[in-house]
C-alpha cells in the first residue's frame, strides 16, 4: 500500500471526523464538512546513517472545510477539533497505533490547525504532520 494511501485509511479511523463526510486526496471541495490530505514537498532524508541506514519521512497536511460563523461557539468548536484531534494522533503514536507504512514509527504534529481561508459561512482549516519511517 502506497503511503498516502495508508494515511488516508489511518484517518478513516478517526472518531472525531464526520463519518458521513469525504476523505480526499490532494482536492477539497466545497460541502461543509469535507476533509482532504495533501502531500508536501519535503526531503524525503529525516535521518542518515553511517552504515547507509537511514530514517525517511513523507510530508502532508490534514486540511478541512468546516462550518464557520461570527458565533463564538462555532470557532470553538472548530479550534477544539484540532485540539482533540491532536491528541488524537499522540495517544495513537504512544500506543503504535500508526499507518499501515513499513517501518513507521510515528506520525509527528509540525503546527497546531490552522484558518487558512474563510468565507461567511464555511472556513478551511489544516494542520501540517509528517510520518516518519524506518527504511530497510
């Protein structure tokens, strides 16, 4: 299984997402609430070896459009989501809950979530993430 692939089923698992809303890949429409993963550029090296070893990592953000409002309650509810979601993603790699990538190792959080573009009623937010792995 390619890793984007198994990233997309490791959020699948998520019980804080929508189970009624989409998981793309590289593409976020309009419908409130969708959520999408894109890849990053990033260079593949994490960690390199003496004896050719070598620690790599794959890139990517977990962007989504939510609900938004002037309502303090649903910025709440949006910023929170990112809280737990957080959380989610620690508890998972404490206990090797991870991607069905060989060799990984952990999923590691590089910003919290984000507003990266708002309208009057929808905003999408992300979060920026990269997994790591062990390569033979």
């Amino acid at each position: 299984m390619k890793k984007i692939e198994a990233i997309r089923k490791y959020f699948d698992k998520c019980p804080l997402l929508d189970e009624e809303a989409r998981i793309n890949i590289d593409y976020i429409g309009n419908e409130v609430v969708e959520y999408a993963i894109y890849s990053e550029p990033i260079n593949p090296i994490y960690k390199e070896y003496v004896d050719g070893g070598k620690i790599k990592q794959f890139g990517f953000t977990f962007t989504t459009m939510n609900y938004y409002s002037a309502e303090i309650l649903q910025q709440l509810e949006n910023s929170n989501f990112f809280e737990d979601f957080q959380k989610w993603i620690e508890d998972n790699n404490e206990n090797y809950i991870l991607p069905e990538v060989k060799g990984a190792i952990k999923i590691e959080i590089l910003t919290n979530g984000f507003l990266l573009d708002a309208e009057a009623d929808k905003a999408k937010y992300q979060i920026q993430l990269k997994l790591i792995y062990k390569e033979d």
